[in-house]
C-alpha cells in the first residue's frame, strides 16, 4: 500500500483531472468572472456585472420623477473558492453566486436595497457572450427578449458546434430576460445578456410594463441558467425543468376531441351601409330593407336562404360545427364593428335569430357566435356606441354572462373571443379570466383572438395563414404536447404550405374556412383534411 501521502498526491492528481475533462468550467479574476469554457470554447467575453454603462438603478426623485443612476461606481468584492462576485454601492449592494451543474450555469442574484428611496426597477448585463460562430437565430434587428409574463422564459441560441438555452429559472415572477442586440453586427456573435425589471428606452415597449420594486430595507432576487448542449439538442432536453414547472403551475384542462375544420359565417359588412340596411346585412346588400314590414320578411327569407347554402357548404367540407360572426349586424365602424354580445340584437335579427341556429344545430352542426370581454355602449348625448373596457376582474364575468346566454337561447358551444386586450398599451388579457371562464363552461370551446402560451391550456387560440401561422407553434407544444389552435386558412397560401397545415392537422390544429359560398380555399381545407388523415 502506498504511503499516505502518496494516496493524497493521487487522489488530488484524479480530481485535477476530472475537472480538467469537465464539459463547463467558471474562472474568476480581478474584476469577476473570467471565464466560461465550455467543450474547449472560451464563451466569454465580458464577465462584469453591475460595472458596465449598460448596469443601472431607477429611483423616484423628491420631485416624483424617475432618475436612473449608472452602478459603475461600485466596490468589488470576489470570492473564487466561494464563486461569488459583489459591488457595494451608497444604496445598497448587487450580488451574483456562480454554480456550475454539469454543463448548465446558475446565476443567483441578489439585489438589496440599504437606502431611503425604493428602485423602482434595475437594467443588469449579466454578462456578454462571444460565440464561436454568428448566433443562427438572430435576424440583426429584432432583439431576442423574453418575458416570463404568462410564459417560461427559455431563449435559445444555436452557434457552429453548440447550442445553449438563457432561462428564468423563476416562472412566477416577471422579468426581462435575452440577448438585446449583438455587439459585433454583422458578426452576430457577441452579445450582452440583459436581466431587467423595467424598459430601456431603445428596447421594443412589446416587452410590456413590469411592477416589481425594491423598498428600503428589502431585497429582490432573480435566478437566471445558461444550459450548454450539442448543436441539434432540443429544447425540451435543455429546459424540460422549467417547462414542465410551468406547466405545473398552468396545468392544461382543455378536453375538445373533435378536431374537424369549423366554418366561418359572416352575415354583414362594415360601413358605409345602403340607408335601409343599416346593419349592412349580405355585403351591404342595397336590396334589403329593414325599415319596413315587408322588407323584414325578405331579409327573414334572404338570410334563412344564406344560412342553408352555408350548411350545404359545412358539409361539403365535413365541418364540426360553425361560429356566426357578426349576429348582431356590423352597424358602426371599426373598431366597434363587430358586437360581441348576442344579448344585444337589432329587431330583425332578434325576430328570426331562433329559426335561423335551429336549422344549423338540425344539420349536426355545433354553433358559436363572437364575443368580446367589453361591453357597447352609447354615448349619453350622441349617437356613437363605443367598446368600453371594463376592469380586469369583471371580464369573466362579462364574457361568462355572454356565453350563457348564447347557450341557453341558441345552444352555442364554440365561442371566438374578439380582442382579449387590456389597458392603454392593449396588452393581451390574463389567461387567468380565460381559466375562469374555462372552469366555468368546461363544454365550450373558447377561441382567443390574442394569446400568450399560459392561453393553450384552457383556450384553442385562433390564428391566421395568411400572417404566416400553419399551426401551433413548437415552443408551446414542448409544454402541452396536447394543445391545437385554429387556423384560419382563407387568402394564405394554403397550396404552397399544404405539407405544413397537414402536419398540424395531424397534431391536432383544427381549420377554419369561409362557409357561406364555395369558396376555392374550401377545395384546400378538404385536401388538407385527407392528407392529413391518410
């Protein structure tokens, strides 16, 4: 046996060596981290944090506006053995601990507020990358941020030899996550990484708002990961964690096995209307007359004409079911065209509109009709009717009493749910109304004009070919394999990309077509279907 000293040098030489033959390894120098080497890389470029221009605080002033204050005057203090990094500023400290697991880096950050004033948000670089070849999925405009607002931030990045996901390891809490710009355009591969609680001015206000502030005496923290992987790895085996934890907290409850194309039918146009056909019904049509008797029997006759060549056309296609869009007639201009309220009928739809679902549901055709979470409304002292918001909190219940309604009156279960938006930046909705109005009508199908990920769980989100959709997309299915949209496939290319809407068809993602004429896309849809199905 050897001595014990020698048994030591041995198993110190082994562990030299493991380390040295691990896939990620961190250093760390005078001014921080130094190094990420990752498979014989060196991956980075610029380690400071909270020491570059791009590193600052926002305070409110005495004078109620905001102030943003440059961190660059901090005082360092590293940590090697301990892999931690901090700067010390007059308002408090940043701190960052750096942990390799396998090839996958943690940052923890702390953030902590020692003055009398709350920051109301922070702009941290985290660090800048250097790639060893240009980032494939930067286009060299758009910046490629996410924020985990009703969506797991999981920003991948694919370079010659490697791939690597940026994710917030926190779903719960928003915060802005990515790669901003690259700072070698057009090389494309170095690239700051940017972690922020409120928005740079030069940055897309697409990000959207974040409240997160830092009062005195308290602290904030923000868990960020670099997973490393081979160039082909998927995403699922990079971030599968923080998927599935988002799931976990968006848990899918959607059950709707029929996924059969659904027709669209539009009963009206917009304005300018002919004198007596106010609502503009069948295109504006100058031959109807609802000012008179006999003029309202035509329309009756007319539309009853319209809804059986739709039906015709539903089975034609072999469609589940059909959404009237417009029941309510488009009287008033965009953006109040569309209605939203089947409560809310002019009187010559009101007087047939019974007839009319009745002949739909005896062909076995499900129904729906448009809603909106706002609600009409005239002006007291003029004519105009106007979609006034209503608060966040009331919506499901507005859009609960709408569905009702329809259900009750006309047996409606497919319900397209026109701008699910809030507030003045028209930010989408919180899918939280959407899982109350889910839980609420667990037999409907709700069809979301606007969608953020947390959507597919509960909602079937409707989106259109012709702005370049074929289906859901691959990020969202990577954490609901379950989940379909509605494509609405009339005036896109639906020959052209039949190979792709075949896939999602077969994925589960349900068409939607024009009904009320034999429309050439129809031939399409029918095509698609088979393909899909053979």
């Amino acid at each position: 046996m050897p001595p014990p000293n020698a048994l030591a040098l041995l198993l110190a030489s082994l562990l030299t060596a493991a380390a040295d033959e691990a896939p990620l390894r961190i250093g760390f120098g005078s001014d921080g981290l130094a190094s990420i080497a990752w498979r014989g890389h060196e991956l980075l470029a610029d380690g400071r944090i909270g020491a570059t221009w791009n590193d600052a605080i926002v305070t409110r002033g005495d004078d109620g506006t905001a102030s943003t204050t440059a961190m660059a005057d901090g005082r360092l203090t590293v940590e090697p053995d301990a892999g931690r990094v901090r700067r010390d500023f007059a308002w408090g400290w940043l701190g960052c601990d750096y942990r390799v697991e396998g090839e996958r880096l943690a940052l923890d950050v702390t953030i902590v507020n020692t003055g009398s004033t709350a920051i109301l948000a922070t702009h941290l670089q985290l660090l800048e990358l250097a790639l060893p070849g240009a980032m494939r999925e930067y286009d060299g405009v758009t910046p490629r941020m996410s924020l985990n607002r009703d969506e797991p931030t999981i920003v991948v990045a694919t370079f010659p030899g490697g791939r690597l996901a940026l994710c917030n390891d926190d779903i719960d809490r928003a915060l802005a996550l990515g790669f901003p710009v690259a700072n070698d355009r057009p090389g494309h591969t170095r690239f700051p990484i940017y972690a922020d609680t409120g928005r740079r001015d030069w940055l897309p206000d697409s990000l959207g708002a974040i409240d997160r502030p830092i009062h005195p005496g308290c602290a904030d923290r923000y868990l960020v990961s670099l997973r490393f992987g081979d160039e082909d790895a998927r995403t699922d085996r990079l971030a599968g964690d923080v998927a599935e934890r988002f799931r976990a907290a968006h848990p899918p409850t959607l059950a709707w096995p029929d996924r059969r194309p659904i027709g669209s039918l539009h009963l009206s146009s917009t304005v300018p209307h002919p004198p007596a056909n106010p609502r503009g019904w069948l295109g504006n049509d100058p031959g109807i007359d609802t000012t008179t008797d006999a003029g309202r029997a035509d329309f009756a006759a007319r539309l009853t004409a319209h809804v059986d060549g739709a039906i015709a056309e539903l089975a034609r296609v072999g469609a589940q079911g059909v959404v009237l869009w417009d029941v309510e007639g488009q009287e008033h201009p965009h953006a109040t065209s569309y209605i939203g309220d089947p409560r809310q009928l002019p009187p010559e739809m009101d007087a047939i509109a019974d007839g009319l679902f009745a002949r739909l549901t005896a062909a076995g055709l499900r129904t729906g009709v448009c809603i909106r979470p706002q609600l009409p409304v005239r002006g007291a002292y003029c004519g105009d009717v106007h979609q006034a918001e209503v608060p966040t909190h009331e919506m499901a219940r507005v859009l609960n009493e709408k569905i009702a309604y329809a259900r009750a009156r006309w047996g409606c279960t497919l319900f397209y749910v026109d701008s699910n938006v809030a507030g003045a930046g028209w930010r989408v909705a919180d899918p939280a109304i959407f899982r109350a109005v889910a839980a609420a009508h667990p037999d409907v199908l709700l069809i979301p004009e606007h969608e953020t990920c947390a959507y597919w769980a509960t909602t079937a989100p409707y989106h259109e070919l012709r702005q370049g959709w074929t289906g859901t997309p691959a990020s969202v299915r990577a954490i609901y394999p379950e989940a379909f949209s509605v494509v609405y496939v009339a005036d896109g290319d639906a020959a052209g990309r039949r190979a792709e809407l075949a896939a999602a068809v077969r994925g589960g993602d349900v068409l939607l077509f024009r009904c009320w004429w034999p429309d050439p896309f129809n031939d399409d849809v029918i095509a698609i279907m088979a393909e899909a199905h053979r």
